[in-house]
C-alpha cells in the first residue's frame, strides 16, 4: 500500500502522526503530572497544521491528486484538530460531565465537516477544479483553541484556576470556557457560514 502513496500522502501522514503523538503524550501527562509533557502535546499541534498546510501545496505542486489523498487528509485532521484539543482540554481540567459532552459534540462536528467537505468538495469546486470557499470555518481553526489554552497553562490558570471557575448544573458540572468548544463546533457545522479558501 505504501508504494501507492504520493509525497503528499507521506506529508498527511506526518500530520495524522503529530496529532497522534500529542494525545498519547497528554496520556502521559495525567499518568505523571509532569506539564513539560502537556506543553509537548501543545507543541505537536501547530506542527500538524504545518503538515496539513504542506500536503495540499505538494500535491498541486506535483499535480498528484488521489482520493485516497483526500480520505487520509480528513482522517488525519480528525485526529490532530478533533479529538487531540478534546483531549488537552480534558487534560488542563475540563473533566465535567457537561465539560466531556460538549469536547464530544465538538469532535462529533469536526467528524460531519470533514465528511461534508469530501462529498461536497466537487460540486463547489470551479471548473480548474479549485474550491472557492469553505462551508462552515475548516477544522484546523481548532488549534486557536489550544492556544488560549496554552497561554492559560503559561499564566497558571489550569485546573482549579480555570477562568470563569465551575457550574453545577443538575447532577453533573460545567466550566464555562468549554463553551468556546461549544462555538468552534457549531462553527464548523454551520451552512451559511462560508470561508474564502485561499
């Protein structure tokens, strides 16, 4: 199978292996407690979407297209802009149940844009075959999210010290700044949002 990938699949590959690291690296992180390796997870995502930027560029490049390609692409950015932010929001102490069924929902809309964009890619494309604009924003935006909460792992503001503190909401608990999970995801799924693709 291997000698049937492009450079351009190896490079989404690359992409699919950053985000991998990063979950299995936060894993770690809850087994020790050691935040150097939270700030691995971190690190591996902006890496991703420099991967995930690459891949495309290569392929236009070498004008090799395969939809193969296009399935490893969403697979790979699936993992490394799904459910790697799930999981170091879990990690910097989103644990809630309201907390885990918004990271859920978040996921679960980055899985229907990414299965949105590969059966729709083709009919918004232009006659060069180019996509003019993204149906809802694209799931790498979710590495924003990492940031802030990586600015807030710099700051101290993890765990207890999250801001806006924790709600109790019936049986189960919620932090606030889950929410902006909440939003990135709605955002994603959204059909009357669209985003030039440059």
């Amino acid at each position: 199978m291997l000698r049937d990938f492009t450079l351009a699949d190896f490079i989404t590959l690359a992409n699919g292996f950053a985000g991998t690291a990063s979950i299995l690296t936060v894993l770690k992180y809850l087994e020790v407690g050691d935040r150097v390796l939270l700030w691995y997870a971190i690190s591996l995502l902006p890496l991703a979407v420099v991967f995930d930027y690459l891949d495309g560029t290569v392929a236009r490049w070498r004008r090799k297209h395969s939809p193969l390609g296009a399935q490893l692409d969403s697979l790979a950015d699936l993992i490394s802009f799904g459910v790697a932010p799930a999981v170091i929001a879990f990690a910097v102490g989103m644990r809630g149940g309201w907390d885990a069924l918004i990271l859920v929902y978040f996921v679960s809309c980055g899985l229907s844009r990414l299965a949105r964009y590969n059966v729709t890619a083709a009919a918004l494309a232009d006659e060069t075959g180019k996509v003019k604009y993204y149906e809802g924003t694209p799931i790498p935006t979710s590495v924003v999210l990492v940031l802030v909460l990586a600015a807030l792992l710099y700051a101290g503001r993890t765990h207890a010290h999250l801001p806006f503190g924790a709600i109790d909401i019936g049986p189960l608990q919620l932090h606030p700044l889950v929410l902006m999970y909440f939003l990135n995801g709605s955002a994603m799924v959204s059909k009357t949002l669209r985003i030039p693709k440059p």
